[in-house]
C-alpha cells in the first residue's frame, strides 16, 4: 500500500461529458502529481500541485485542468471527453518541505477512465 | 528535453533465469536522478530503486540489482533467479532537478519492458 488513494478506481462515462478524479496523498507530502497511462501514449505527466499551488505542466490538453485544496488531496477534471481520453490515470505524491526531484513519488493504484 | 529509452519492447525467460532490463536515458542536466518502477498485472506502479546522477555506485537487493553508467547514460536493471511473481512491466524513469525550471520533478518515463516469468 503506497498510502497514495484515488478514487474512484474506475469510471465509465460517454463522450462529451466531465468527470473528477480525486487523489489524496500520502500522509506528510506536499507535492501530487497526475499521469495518464495510455497504448499509444505510454505514461505521460500531466501537471504538479505543490502546497497548493501549481508547480509544472506537461502535456495536459486545454480541456483538462487539476487543482490542489488546502487539506493538500487533489482533484483533476476532465471535460468534454473524447474516446481517446480513455486511459489510467495516476496521482502520485512526493515527500519533504519542497518538492525535490531526488524523492521517489509514491503512486495510487489508478482511475481507469474508459469513455464510449 | 529528457528522455529514456527502454529498447527492449517484451523479454520472456524460464525461472531462475537471469533477466537484465536496459534502460537509456537523454538529458542535458549535470544533476538528475534515476528511477525504476514496477508494474505487476494488477495495475499499480510500484517504486523499486532511486540513483543520483553523481552516485555510480551499484547496488544490489535481494535478487535485484541496477548498474548505472553515467559514461554511456545508462541505468539497467537484472533481476537474479527470475521468479513468476516477477512477471510484469517495469519501468525506467527520470528525474531533473535543476530548481527553478518547468520541469523540476516530473518523472519522464520509457515505454516500458513486459517480463514474463513462465514456470
């Protein structure tokens, strides 16, 4: 057990539609993360929540966006869905006063999203 | 930009075979660091070993043990006595750390190597 929870573990939802996926990190950390598990795409980084505050993007499409709450668990939205948006998605939290990149991060076990 | 490179697409081997998984890694970085991760059949990622990029020590635990060569960028993993349970995909990821920069922490992950154990 990572201590990293997502839920939920899995989501089946039809084109067009939002969903929230929800992480909470491990006990101490600071720092969530998102990644999106797909075939073509492979696990890819989305974006970082440090403290609160976004701390780096990566290939996240406009139509997603995430956010940090102040009890530090994390929620990551998904709009418009599209048939390519099916994927695991993970939450992974790091330890420590600052993110530091030297810190393994710690996974969730996924929200598997499958869009028809 | 980063990346990591795990050639080997799908391995098979018997138990109690030896496995090395290789992994190779692009970055432009003096500092960065080096992970493994595991992930069994059931779905989760699982963390194995973290290397800093000014430690080129091996290492060994257990059944498992990572040679990093910082002269060919290099980080690979061998698994001694393969088990079934050792059945699964394994990554390889990295880490900057330059402070400051977009890209402060994220992992870069490989594709990914499948492991299959047969008995």
């Amino acid at each position: 057990d990572s201590g990293v929870t997502q839920t939920p573990k899995h989501l089946i939802t039809a084109t067009g539609q939002r969903v929230t996926l929800r992480c909470s990190p491990r006990s101490g950390d600071l720092s969530v993360y998102w990644y999106q598990q797909s075939l073509d795409q492979g696990l890819q980084f989305l974006i970082q929540y440090y403290n609160g505050e976004e701390r780096a993007k990566g290939n996240i499409l406009e139509r997603f966006s995430a956010q940090q709450f102040p009890d530090l668990h994390s929620e990551l939205n998904l709009s418009s869905l599209e048939l390519g948006d099916s994927a695991l998605y993970f939450c992974a939290s790091s330890v420590g006063e600052e993110s530091r990149p030297d810190q393994p991060q710690h996974f969730g076990d996924g929200t598997r999203l499958s869009i028809l | 930009a980063q990346k990591v490179t795990q050639a080997q697409t799908e391995i098979s081997v018997v138990e109690k075979e030896d496995v090395t998984l290789d992994c190779v890694y692009e970055t432009r970085d003096t500092t960065y660091y080096l992970f493994w991760y595991k992930q069994p059949p059931s779905g989760e990622l699982v963390f194995l070993i973290r290397r800093n990029s000014f430690d080129e020590q091996n290492e060994i635990s257990g059944r498992y043990s990572w040679n990093f060569q910082k002269s060919t960028s290099s980080f690979n993993f061998t698994i001694t006595a393969s088990q079934v349970v050792d059945s699964a995909v394994y990554f390889c990821a990295l880490s900057e750390a330059e402070a400051g920069g977009t890209s402060y922490g994220k992992l870069t992950f490989g594709q990914g190597t499948i492991l299959t154990v047969h008995p």
